[in-house]
C-alpha cells in the first residue's frame, strides 16, 4: 500500500487527491523506491492545468529520489537498500512510493546490438511532421489524431514516397534538449510493449523524419 497524489480532471489545486493505493511488486527490468524526497517543478503545474495534456488519472511528478525497496526479475545493477534519483521519467512522483523501470535493460539491448541503418531525409514526409506538431502544439493537444481526426496513415497517403509501409509515430512532450526526451522513450517505462524503444530502434526504418516545436516533438518512421 502506498499514499499519492491522484489527478482525476485538470484544474486548480483542488484537483489534487490524496488517496491509498495497492502497489504492486516491481515487473521485469523495475524497481520499487520509497521516496525520501520529491522535487516540485512548475511543469507540474502545465500537467495538472492541462497545458500539457496527460492521460486521465494521473500521479504528478517527474523526479524524486529516494531508497530501493525491491527489486524486479532483470535488475542486477541495483540491489535493496541502494540510494537513487530520477528525473524527466513517466509521471507519477507525488507518491510515498513507486515502481519504475532501471536504465540497466535499455543499455544492454544497446551495447549487443549492431549498427542501425542508414535512413534517408523526404521533404514530404518532414512537411507531414511539421504539421503534424504545429497542429497538436497550436490547439494544446497531445495525439497521434490530427486535423479533422486524421491518422498518420491518413497524412501519409498525401506524400510522395514509392513503396512506403508500415508508417509509425511517436509523440513526446520536447524537454530543454531532444537527448532527455530520447533517454525516455528508449526506457519506454510505462509502456508494456516497449513500442517507442521498437520505433527508435527499428533497423528496417529507411525514412525517419523530427519535428521539435515549443511543446511537442513527433517523430515519425516509414519502411
């Protein structure tokens, strides 16, 4: 059992619940932290407002630090009792304790695999990109749906690329430079599948096009 702070609509500082809930033992490749302290940014702030969208319910909070409780199948560069921090990560600091995935199987999967291909620049799919951002950052969304409810395969019918297939995106929230926000998607923490990790790491890719606004950053991948 752990006590958080639950974000059920966005708003004022009302919004903000203190509720228990069960916590789960760490998954493969996490570890459990009781925090010892938790950092207050004035993002959370744009999250819990809704100036920077996030799923609802959410926990706020983007880093802390604190001591390892437990340890999840997978890590072996941690151990209980250890001392950490973290920043930039998933939501979900404002808490007495959390699950979050350690760096250690990202870098593995990094250090054993080979060289990516080359993949090449189209101005056509750059431009989709764009607009693509332009659009979430200019009306505060957060999506792969764009205008008039488009999906990317939607915008990637109007480019002009022969035998282009199996188009993918990823959407991040843009940090103070692009490498925190590419640290976070390949730990993918959050997402069971690891699908981001998958997108960036894809060695079929032969076209991949970035789009970094005020905001928002879209990535976007063609075979």
């Amino acid at each position: 059992m752990t006590q958080l702070i639950r974000v059920y609509e966005t708003g004022d500082k009302e919004v903000m619940k203190w509720e228990s809930m069960e916590l789960a033992d760490p998954g493969h490749g996490e570890i459990q932290i009781a925090h010892t302290a938790i950092g207050l940014n004035f993002i959370d702030v744009y999250f819990r407002t809704g100036t920077y969208p996030a799923p609802l319910p959410f926990t706020p909070g983007l880093e802390a630090a604190g001591i390892v409780e437990k340890i999840g199948a997978g890590v072996e560069d941690l151990k209980v009792g250890d001392r950490v921090a973290y920043a930039a990560t998933p939501l979900g600091a404002y808490a007495e304790s959390r699950n979050i995935e350690a760096a250690k199987e990202v870098i593995d999967i990094l250090e054993n695999m080979e060289p990516l291909s080359k993949v090449h620049f189209n101005i056509d799919m750059y431009m989709i990109t764009k607009a693509h951002g332009e659009y979430l950052t200019n009306n505060n969304k957060f999506s792969h749906r764009g205008e008039n409810n488009s999906t990317l395969s939607d915008r990637f019918n109007n480019i002009n690329v022969e035998d282009l297939s199996e188009n993918i995106t990823n959407v991040g929230f843009r940090r103070s430079t692009f490498k925190p926000l590419i640290i976070q998607l390949l730990i993918d923490s959050g997402i069971e599948n690891r699908s981001h990790r998958k997108n960036l790491l894809d060695p079929n890719d032969k076209f991949i096009s970035i789009y970094i606004g005020k905001k928002i950053c879209v990535q976007n991948f063609a075979k």
